[in-house]
C-alpha cells in the first residue's frame, strides 16, 4: 500500500492524498452501508461507545465494525481514556480516500507539490495562484545609482520553486522596479536583489529587522544579533508587514552582491521550512542571513546555509 496525491480535472486542480489497494478484499467491510457509515464518522476521532449512542444501536454491533476497520488497517487507535473505572478506546481513519489497482497496472512518475507544504507560502500564494507580485530591478540604468539589475535571473530559480504551487493561469506575476505603483506597493510583493538596483527593496531596505547598509560598503547589518556581515556572498531572506498595508506582507531576498542574492534564492527553494523556524536569536521574526558557497569549485554558488 502506497499514498500517491490524485489529481482531479476539471475547471479547478485539486490534490488529496490517496491510498491505493491491490487486494480490493481489504475494503470489503466498506461495501456493507453500515460499515461506510461508521468508517466515515471515524474521520474524527470516536468512541465506540459513543458511536453506539449516536446511531442508536448495540455496542456489540459497533465492536465488530471497529474490528473489522481495524483488521483492515482502515482505523487505527488513537488513544484511551479512563471512564468509570473502564478503558474507553479512541480510534480514527488512517486515510480517507481509496483506490483500487490491478496487478497490471502501469504508473506515470509526475510531481505534485504536497498541498501542506504550499500552505506554508501563504499568503505570497493562496488557493493555488500567486497572490503576491514578484519585482526585478531594472536592467536599464536608473536610480539614484544608475545601476542596471542583474538578479532577475536569479528569479527564475525561485518563479520555478513557487510555480510548483500554482497552476500557473495567472500572468504576468512580475514586474520591474520602474513599473510599481501603488496598487502593487500596497499588495504581497516578492522583492529579488538588493537596494543599489531595486527601487522598492530600497524603499523598504531599512524596515528589515536585517538589511543592506548603503554608507558602509554595502555591508548586512542585523538589529537581531547586532552582526555586521562582510562578505560578497551573504545575502538576506525576510518576511515583514507592508508597511503600506499592514494586511499584506513583503518576503525580501537580497544580498550584498549578486553571489549574496542567489544564496538567498537557493537558501528559499531548498530549505524554506528551515527558514521559516526564524531567526537563531529570535524565532518569531522570519529574517535570516544566508551565506552561499560553491562546493563543487565551477564558480557558481550551488548551497546556501543560514549563519543567524
């Protein structure tokens, strides 16, 4: 028995983990309507005893669709509790959603974002659309800097990590520093690349628990851990309200140079989970530094690893 996540079609994409069955005997004690019933009564955890009150019938009849559900492995015990001087057994569904295979049948390997995991992006993604604008600097000169952007393609290693939780119908998701406005300043906003060649990112650079010091050689400054970060390849990943909407809210990657940025992108799509823990001197606040390396010696920065 394996769980796979069935893709259902139609106007909407939607994923359910699923368990599939090559002996279809196993689920014989779902075809009789009283077994069903009680099987899916079970997706919240009962008491046999309190099933019995519930639909009106012996206990004795319920035991032996508990013990059939549990012989098949379609139940399991959750947990038990002491009432009036007896045990009373807690059970619930192992799994909700059935399948039957033939021996014969043949599988094609196709990846499907686990639906908990895009749960975490919430809210840069919502119900399976990009709910927030990811923005670029531009790479014409501009600014204060005259800087023309180089970080978009670092971008499209993270556009690919968060199209995988998206179905994708909703375009364009991005837009360049010189083409914000208001509506998207007071929306969710991805921003890539630091404050010398993204306009927004500079707009915002120093209500980041950590950010880029534009007057000191570019250098990371932490108000969590008071550490100032030197080097090219360290970059930053942080979350905060917009302070244009504090409904909304802004994820930041950036670093002090390009080799900084793409080790924030790297650090996002690799161990966003990890990310998400917080900061190593205050865990409710999403800000990270982030410092790549390039373990295989091309040149490239290929691993991230947060220092804070």
């Amino acid at each position: 028995m394996s769980k796979y996540f069935l893709l259902k079609s139609g106007k909407e994409n939607e994923v359910a983990p699923v368990l599939i069955f090559k002996n279809p005997s196993r689920l014989s004690v779902l075809t009789s309507e009283l077994g069903w019933k009680i099987f899916t009564m079970m997706s919240q955890p009962q008491c046999p005893m309190d099933l019995a009150k519930k639909l009106g019938l012996h206990e004795q009849k319920v035991y032996y669709y508990i013990k059939k559900l549990r012989e098949s492995g379609l139940i399991h015990e959750l947990r038990t509790e002491q009432r009036h001087g007896a045990v009373a057994k807690f059970y619930q569904a192992s799994d909700e959603a059935f399948a039957l295979a033939s021996e014969n049948v043949t599988f094609s390997k196709l990846s499907i974002k686990s639906p908990q995991k895009s749960r975490l992006l919430n809210p840069f993604i919502k119900d399976g659309r990009l709910n927030s604008t990811i923005v670029v600097g531009s790479p014409d000169p501009h600014g204060p800097y005259k800087a023309r952007a180089s970080d978009a393609c670092c971008a499209i290693d993270l556009a690919l990590f968060m199209g995988a939780f998206t179905s994708g119908d909703n375009l364009p998701n991005y837009k360049l520093d010189t083409e914000v406005r208001d509506d998207t300043l007071r929306g969710n906003m991805v921003l890539i690349g630091g404050p010398t060649a993204n306009m927004i990112t500079m707009k915002h650079n120093r209500e980041f628990p950590i950010y880029i010091d534009m007057e000191h050689e570019r250098n990371i400054i932490s108000t969590l851990s008071k550490k100032t970060y030197t080097d090219d390849d360290t970059g930053i990943v942080s979350i905060i309200q917009n302070p244009e909407n504090p409904e909304k809210k802004i994820l930041m990657l950036a670093g002090k140079r390009f080799a900084g940025t793409r080790a924030s992108i790297l650090s996002v799509v690799t161990r966003f989970e990890e990310f998400l823990d917080g900061n190593k001197f205050s865990s409710d606040v999403k800000a990270r530094v982030v410092k790549g390396y390039d373990m295989d010696g091309d040149g490239i920065i290929d691993t991230a690893e947060f220092l804070e």
